[in-house]
C-alpha cells in the first residue's frame, strides 16, 4: 500500500494516494512516514485540518531527529498551503 500510495502521489492522483495511506495505519499505526505522506495527499486535496492531524500524529509517533526534521517540512508546507 505504501509504495502504490508513493505511485499515486507522485502522478497528482492525491484522492488515489490518501485511500491508500489511509489503509496503512490498520497493518502498522507507528509508520510516521506514511502519515506524512497521507498529510500531503489530504492537503493538495485541500482537506488541510484532516492534514494537519495526520502530520501531527505522524510527529508524536516520530522515533528519529532526521525523520522529525522532514515530518516539520512538511507540517510547514502544509501551513503555507492552507494561507
């Protein structure tokens, strides 16, 4: 699901990418990355609070400084996208 979510992500096809991250936290709920991941599919959807949640959960569940650093990216990408 992670790598079709990936796929889809990287056609423009967001609706496409978030219904497969969102499958994803059922198989393993700690994947950080793939809630990050979600979080930009919602956002170019313009769902940007249900974006914000997932990047925010994706933080509490970060375990590395390299992947809360991408994690912060992305929740600032997302912030300047909802402006």
């Amino acid at each position: 699901m992670f790598g079709l979510g990936n796929a889809r992500l990287a056609l423009d096809d967001f609706e496409g990418a978030a219904h497969s991250y969102e499958e994803l936290p059922a198989i393993d709920p700690t994947l950080a990355v793939a809630r990050n991941n979600l979080a930009m599919a919602l956002a170019h959807q313009q769902r940007f609070d249900a974006a914000l949640k997932e990047i925010e959960r994706a933080l509490e569940l970060a375990n590395d400084a390299g992947v809360e650093a991408v994690l912060l990216e992305t929740r600032n990408e997302i912030l300047t996208m909802a402006d």
